[in-house]
C-alpha cells in the first residue's frame, strides 16, 4: 500500500529538504535525491517492472533514477512518482530547487523545466515506411559517436528519420533528447549566437542579457546526459559546426544528432547518408535477367509510402493487379524521394495513376503548392520550392556545374564532369569555374547531396537524381547558356565515340568497350535529339565509328540500328567536305548494324547507297587508297549478308573480292572478318581442314593486334567446326576459352551465342540435363537485344533445335521441363559456370 504521508507532503518535507540542500556537494544532493526516491518505491510496494508498465519509460530508465549517479530528468522523475502515487507537484518543486543547487545556478536564470517536450512527447501523425538499416545504422552510431549527421538531399526525410531515431535510442539519456529546429533562421542571422539562442531556447535555458548563449547551455547541461538534435542545418552550416564544436568540447555527456544537406565538417563528426527510398523493381530486361521470378513493385518502401499517402489522401485507393506496374513508374520517376511521393499521392484526388505519369513531364508544375500539406513549412510544400532552396545554398560555380551535368543521363564520370564543367577550351562557353575550383564545384554538389559519387572499382562516377536533373534543365533552359551546353555534351560523348571507333580491332579496343558501355544513355538522347543548326556533320558521323561494335556487345543491336537511320537520314549524302570518307564509314556501320538486327533489305539498301556513291565519278572528294579501303568495307559486309543467309557461294565470293583490293579498314576488321567468312563459309560446307586453317589464320591476326571482341568469337566459330567434326569435348574447351575472353567486355549477346552451341555440344556428348538448363538460362536474352536468336543464321538455328531434340529424347518432356526451368531460375552465368563444371567431371 502506498504511504500516504509521503504522496501528500512531499519528498521528506521542507526540513528535511533544506537539511539536503545545506550537506554542500552535488553528490550527496544526488544521492538524497535517490535515497527519497527509493523511500517512495518502498512505500508503494513496487517493483520497477511494475513502475514501467503505466510511466511509459523502461524500467532499466527508472532505476537509474534511483541510483544516485547523476540527477534524474524531471521527466523521468515525475514518471517515477507518478507511477508510485506521489505529490507530482511538490516533487516538480523538489527537483528544480534541487537542480539549481547542484548546478550552481542563479535566482535570475529561467528553469530548464520550461523544456520544448523531448523526443518522447513527439508524435507521428503518419505512418513511418522503411528505414531500417539507417535507423539500426544511426543508433549503433550515437553509441560510440558524439556527433552524427543524417545528411540527404532535400525532402528525403532527414528529419522524420531523425525524430524515430531519437525515440528509438532515448532510454540511453537519462536526462532528455531536445530538438532545436533551425529552419527558420535566415542566412541573414547566421551567427554562432543566433543558433545557440535557439538551441537554448528548446532546451528551457537561454542566457541571460549580456551572457555567451553558447556558456549558458553548456552551465545548464553540465554532467547531464542529453541527445540534442539539430534539425535543418544546411542553411546556417559554419555557425551550427562551430555552435556543435564548442558544446561537446564543454559538455563531456552530451551527443548531437543533426540533420543537414552537407556534413558539418567538423572533427567529431561521422557522416550518415539518407538515400531516397528503395525503388520497386521492375520486370527485369531478358538480356540482363538473373532467372529469377517476376519481382512484387509492392514489396518497395517507396510504393508502400505512396500508397498509404495515396490511400489517406484518396479513400478508396488501392494498389492493384492492374495498377501496380504503373505505381512502381511513378515511384521511380520521382526517385523514391519521401516529399515528392507524398504530395505526387495528394493528386490522386484529381488524377488516375496513369494520367499522373502522364504528367511527370513537368513535375515541378505538378507537384505545386496545390498537393501540399498546409501544416509544412513552406519550403517543404511544393516540390519546385524545395529546390529553389537547395539552388539559392549553392555557389554559382555549383549552380553552373549543375545545370551542365543535368544533361547527363545515366551518371557521368568525375573527370568527364571536370572536362564538361571546366573551363571551355577555346569555345565562348564560359568556365564553371577556374581550373582548380572546377573540382570543389563538383565536391559541393556531392557535400549537398545533389550528386551522389559511386566508386566504380577505378574511378568515382557522378549520379543525380531524375527531379535533380529536371530541376537542373529548367534552370538551364531560363539561362542564356542552353545552346553552347548541349554543345558542349555532345561535342565530349560523340568524340567518345569516336575515340571507342579508332580503337577498334586494336589492344585498346576492350577498354573503350567498356569505357563507352555506361554512356550508352548520354549517346541515346544525342542521336535521337535535332543536332544544333551549326554542328558539323563530322561529329556524328564520326561518332558512328564506335556504335558498331558497341551496340552489339553492349547487347542494343536493334536501337543502335535505329540510330543509324536517323544519321543516315540526316546526312543522305556524302557531305563536300573532309567528312566525305567518315560518311561512307558510317553507311558501313548503318548496314552492319541493321543485318544483326534482321532488316536485310535495309542493310542491302545501305550498300548499294555506299557503293553508288563510290563510283560516281564527280566524286573527287575520296582519294584512290581510302575509296579502295572502303569498297574492301562494303564487299566483307556483302560476303556477310550472304553468309548469314548461308549463302556460301557469294559470301565465299565477296570476301576473296575484299581481300584481293589489297585494303582494309582496320578501324572495321576487314580484312580478319574476311578471312573468318571464308572460314565459317567452309564449316558450313563440310571443309573442316580449311575451315581451320582459315579460323586459325584470322585468330592469329586478332591476337597479334590484340582485338579481344574478334577473337571471342573466332574461338566461337572454331568450336563449332570441332563439333561439326565429331570432336565435342575439344569443341567444349574452345567455348571455354571463349567464354572467358567474353566476360572480359561483358559481352551478352557473345555469352549467349557461346550458351547456345554450349547446349548443343552438351546434348551430343550425352549430358542431356545440362544442356536443358543452358537453354532454359539463355532462352530469355535475344528479344530485347533488338536482334534475331543467333543473329539469323540458319546453322547456328539448326544446331539449336539438334540440342533441344536430343535433350527431349535423352530426358524425357517433364524432366526436360524441369531442368529448362531451373535454367531460368538459375540465370544465364551461374547455369553456364555449372555446365562447364559439369562437363570437367564428366571429363574425368
């Protein structure tokens, strides 16, 4: 039963309280303290299990309070009392005179009891989605940190994130988690003082006239165990570091959460970034597919914030069969950003989710002040203010280098980046900045989490965000530098392409295979885009030099095809110029491209084009070595249209034409293509020893000029004459080494070629379910390539349905299905390193 003399006249009565006060040191004041509040648990007949279950703090929390250590916060305190049925009033009263005593202050000085309610009393109106890893990730921090920012781009839900963090570790301060908001504070006011002013002010304890803010809190937090957070110190950055420097070096106890769109940059301070939400998957592309099943957009923090939101805002909204994929579109195209989800969900009440993507187009326009939540502040109401905010916190180099690189699709590397946004080297594009600021410009953008830097294994690329970049391209097209900067990124990614062309079929050529594979975006939107009136025709048309060989390794045949009509239809004829040879070069390409992509009638239009145009005789603008060059060119390409058809006789023909001008192009592989044609012509013929004799003689070449894309698939065609030949465990060994020089580019489509004849090699040698699971992993990758299942030819074909039949037959249809199954559940590199694998067993 509860003491009742104790519940009514307080802690020991007013004697026995001025006797506390008068024993001098903080530490018997402390323990006094602890001594009355385990007299009081005594007196309830409690255990701190049973305290706990109605004070809405752990009963861990509660014993320290008793404990004498240090003096309890008053909420703790009065939690204690209230769950043992005391005077809460005189008790408030025991505890502020208390306080004052032991941290010797002054009568004139306000009380930290007016306190801004700590991290317990904040409340979430909405649902809290994901963030698990930063929130475990952040609490193990604030254990062994003094200083930890949450740092993100804006409306990434730094302070929602900040406020459960702060909830979710408050019992480890005993006395209190504060929030000071600096959102308000202008740039104008950015003092040390004025942020210390409003740290003090949340705290209940601002200095008073004439005295440092920044000593005041320090005095009134002094051996207390507080979690202070900072919130939204972006703006007043220099004086919020200095403002946190001096606190933890005065305040031993004291830990800062802060939350800001770059890192204080102090010593004491470790860095955690806050990602947008995880993005739904969608449906992964064949080519890329890892086998396995279709991914669930539901399973996505993102799309689950947007349809609670949606749901709230929209009663009645639901995410359906038939509505899920356009949900995900949505979610990604607004980068899974907290703010943009919630005011993009406010317009269902108006739009379907279709008509919403619809108009994603112009999403500043959109996601305006009419979605907003009128309770925000107002820089978080409409999408396009808050990055108004985040644009007006940048320098001007940072805003120009911003506005640059918002060109960018798909990343860009840093010193790409430096190069585009550096000064412009004899151009009237003016320089972002000096050469050495370029740099900081770049390093600015990243600290403000407007670019996000990604260590690629040898260099760091640079990735913004869609609503970044279309923040960026509207403040672009405002300026008076809209033309000299798309200039300027299509002058850098076309003369990569350039460069890529120039290297091929050289030691070089791996290299720009795959320096030119993550700038297959920025090449997309150039081709496809209108040229500047005053772009020389020779920047495309020798950009066309390197999508040949790209598109086909980078597995986009049929998009690269579709480029190179709208090049060629832009430039039909040679231009009068010095570009007159790219031109034919890039017919050259037109035509390759678009036999792999299955379009024969386009790639023989493309010839005769070329080779009209060659023998015209008004056309002096080619001289006799370059225009023998490129009839070699078009007569290899010729010999290929008909191998592909297995036209033996003419592609035999062609390609002994193209060897006997004497020419070749390097740059396209002439005059090893030519020699592989003649030896390819003969497997399909049946002449093993001159098909090898002829492979070998083309593999030599490709490995004295280091060409590694050929080689890959000379190795290729020599595996199929071996098992032409009745020689399949060689035929194996050869796909092998194939394979090997393959992954070297990355090249899928190569992997898929090398899987197909794998499967058939397989089921000849008699490993039947092998060769199912091959064909089951690699059955999924020609269609979005944009090319025909082995690029049309009619053997590769047949020897694809000999595998299919002799599996079938050896296995049996369910079993067959079975392992056609888990090929597909497997993906296409883990079921080729298992039939590879496989075969070495059965070899031994």
């Amino acid at each position: 039963m509860i003491n009742r003399s104790i519940a009514c006249n307080g802690p020991g009565g007013r004697a026995s309280w001025q006797a506390g006060l008068d024993v001098g040191s903080g530490r018997s004041i402390r323990r006094r303290v602890a001594l009355e509040l385990r007299e009081l648990r005594k007196s309830a007949g409690l255990t701190y299990l049973e305290m706990a279950q109605g004070a809405h703090f752990a009963a861990s929390a509660l014993s320290q309070a008793a404990a004498g250590q240090r003096l309890p916060t008053r909420e703790v305190l009065l939690a204690y009392v209230r769950a043992c049925g005391g005077d809460l009033g005189r008790w408030a009263d025991y505890w502020e005179r208390v306080r004052r005593e032991v941290y010797g202050l002054s009568g004139t000085e306000r009380s930290v009891t007016a306190v801004v309610p700590s991290a317990t009393g904040w409340t979430e109106a909405t649902s809290f989605v994901g963030r698990e890893h930063e929130l475990a990730s952040g609490a193990e921090l604030l254990t062994r940190c003094r200083l930890v920012t949450l740092v993100g781009i804006g409306g990434v839900g730094k302070t929602r994130l900040a406020q459960r963090m702060s909830r979710s570790v408050r019992e480890r301060f005993m006395d209190g988690t504060y929030c000071a908001e600096l959102a308000d504070l202008g740039r104008g006011h950015a003092s040390a003082e004025a942020v210390a002013e409003v740290i003090a002010a949340a705290v209940g304890a601002p200095a008073g006239p004439g005295h440092d803010p920044v000593h005041a809190l320090a005095t009134a937090l002094r051996e207390r165990s507080v979690l202070l957070l900072l919130d939204n110190c972006e703006h007043v950055l220099d004086a919020s570091a200095r403002v946190a420097r001096d606190l933890l070096d005065l305040v031993p106890e004291l830990r800062i959460l802060a939350t800001s769109r770059q890192p204080l940059d102090i010593d004491a301070e470790h860095v955690l970034r806050v990602s947008p939400l995880a993005l739904p998957a969608l449906w992964p592309e064949p080519l890329h597919d890892t086998g396995a099943t279709e991914p669930d957009p539901l399973a996505s923090p993102a799309v689950t914030l947007f349809a609670d939101r949606a749901g709230a805002a929209s009663p009645g909204f639901r995410v359906t069969e038939a509505n899920r994929h356009v949900v995900a579109r949505v979610c990604r195209r607004l980068d899974g950003l907290p703010l943009a989800l919630e005011i993009a969900a406010r317009r269902l009440r108006t739009l379907t989710p279709d008509e919403l993507l619809e108009r994603l187009d112009y999403r500043f326009r959109l996601l305006g002040p009419g979605g907003r939540d009128r309770t925000a502040h107002p820089r978080h109401q409409a999408l396009r203010a808050l990055f108004d905010w985040s644009y007006e916190l940048c320098t001007e180099a940072e805003r120009t280098a911003w506005r640059q690189l918002s060109l960018c699709v798909g990343g860009v590397l840093l010193a790409d980046a430096e190069r585009l946004c550096g000064p412009a080297e004899g151009s009237e594009v003016p320089a972002a900045a000096a050469p050495d600021d370029t740099f900081e410009a770049l390093a600015g953008l990243v600290d403000k989490s407007l670019l996000t830097a990604v260590d690629t294994g040898d260099h760091t690329r640079l990735h913004m965000l869609e609503t970044v970049r279309a923040y960026g391209q509207e403040r672009l097209a405002e300026s008076d530098r809209t033309q000299s900067a798309l200039r300027r990124h299509r002058t850098w990614y076309l003369g990569l392409a350039a460069q890529a062309g120039g290297a091929y079929g050289s030691s070089e050529e791996a290299g720009w295979l795959r320096r030119l594979r993550p700038e297959h975006p920025n090449l997309r939107q150039i081709v496809i885009a209108p040229p500047p009136g005053d772009e020389p025709a020779e920047t495309v048309l020798g950009a066309c030099l390197g999508f040949w060989l790209h598109c086909l390794t980078s597995g986009n045949v049929g998009e690269g095809a579709h480029w190179m009509r709208k090049v060629i239809e832009r430039h039909p004829r040679p231009p009068a110029s010095e570009a007159t040879g790219t031109w034919y070069r890039a017919v050259w390409v037109a035509g390759f491209l678009l036999l792999l992509s299955g379009d024969h009638v386009g790639t023989q239009e493309m010839i005769s084009r070329g080779e009209h145009a060659l023998a015209d005789p008004a056309d002096r603008t080619v001289r006799q070595p370059v225009r023998a060059e490129l009839t070699a060119a078009f007569l290899q390409l010729r010999g290929l249209a008909a191998l592909v058809a297995q036209d033996t006789v003419n592609a035999a023909r062609y390609s002994q034409s193209s060897l006997e001008t004497g020419h070749g192009v390097a740059m396209l592989l002439t005059r090893k293509q030519c020699v592989a044609q003649l030896g390819f012509s003969a497997v399909i013929q049946g002449d093993h020893a001159r098909a090898t004799a002829l492979l070998e003689r083309a593999l030599a070449m490709s490995d004295a000029q280091g060409d590694t894309w050929h080689r890959c698939y000379l190795l290729w065609a020599l595996a199929v004459n071996r098992a032409e030949s009745g020689r399949p465990q060689e035929a194996v060994e050869l796909l092998r080494q194939a394979l090997e020089h393959i992954r070297e580019i990355d090249e899928r489509l190569g992997e898929a070629t090398i899987s197909e004849t794998l499967a058939w090699v397989l089921a000849s040698l008699g490993a039947a379910g092998s060769a199912a699971v091959v064909l089951g992993a690699v059955d999924r990758v020609w269609q979005p390539s944009g090319s025909p299942r082995l690029f049309g030819f009619a053997l590769l074909a047949a020897h694809r349905e000999r595998g299919i039949e002799l599996a079938r037959r050896s296995l049996g249809d369910v079993a067959y299905a079975h392992a056609y199954e888990e090929g597909r559940r497997l993906g296409l590199r883990r079921a080729l390193d298992e039939a590879f694998r496989g075969s070495e067993a059965g070899a031994s």
